[in-house]
C-alpha cells in the first residue's frame, strides 16, 4: 500500500491544443482563467504556488471537466513545500513576472 502525502506547493504545465479554433480558443481561456484562480502564473503556460490539499482536488476536478482528454495536456508536478526542490532560471528574468521561492 502506497503512503498518501498531503501536497502543498505545485508546478502546473499545459499544452491545450487547437488554439487555432474558437473552440480550442475557448478551452485555453478557460484553463488558463482556472489555473489563475488557485495557482501565481509564472511563465506562458506555467503556473506555481502554494495550494492546500483541498484545493488541489478542485483544481484537478475543474481542469478534468475543461480539457479534451485526447487531445490537451496537463502535468502538476507536487512538493510537500516549497522548501524541498531546487530551481534553476537562465534566460530572461524580471521579477513582476516570477514569484520568488526565497523568502
């Protein structure tokens, strides 16, 4: 039996297809507008932040009911907290559009 963590901090990447169509349009807005409420966009389609266990049920239920399974792509990648990983930035940084992990 595998031991069950409580998450509180997470990374959420996605690819939503067809941003071509009015309906693939629809579907990016939508995903985007869903990971805004729970999560501090980071990056295009990058979102992070702190989240508490309960919320990250409804963020995974929204996002469920939102993106075509066949077709859209989302990864959450979970931490107990922020303290337990390392990042690492090269590029272009300004600090309006990341949140700091060291506080």
């Amino acid at each position: 039996m595998s031991k069950k963590y409580n998450y509180n901090y997470a990374f959420v990447f996605y690819d939503i297809a067809d941003k071509d169509s009015e309906v693939g349009k629809n579907r990016v807005a939508k995903v985007f507008k869903i990971c805004k409420k729970y999560f501090k966009h980071h990056q295009k389609s990058i979102f992070r932040g702190n989240i508490t266990p309960a919320n990250l049920i409804k963020f995974k239920s929204e996002i469920e009911k939102t993106i075509d399974k066949e077709i859209d792509f989302v990864s959450i990648v979970k931490f107990q907290s922020k303290a337990v990983f390392d990042e690492e930035t090269l590029g272009n940084i300004t600090e309006n559009d990341s949140e700091s992990i060291f506080l």
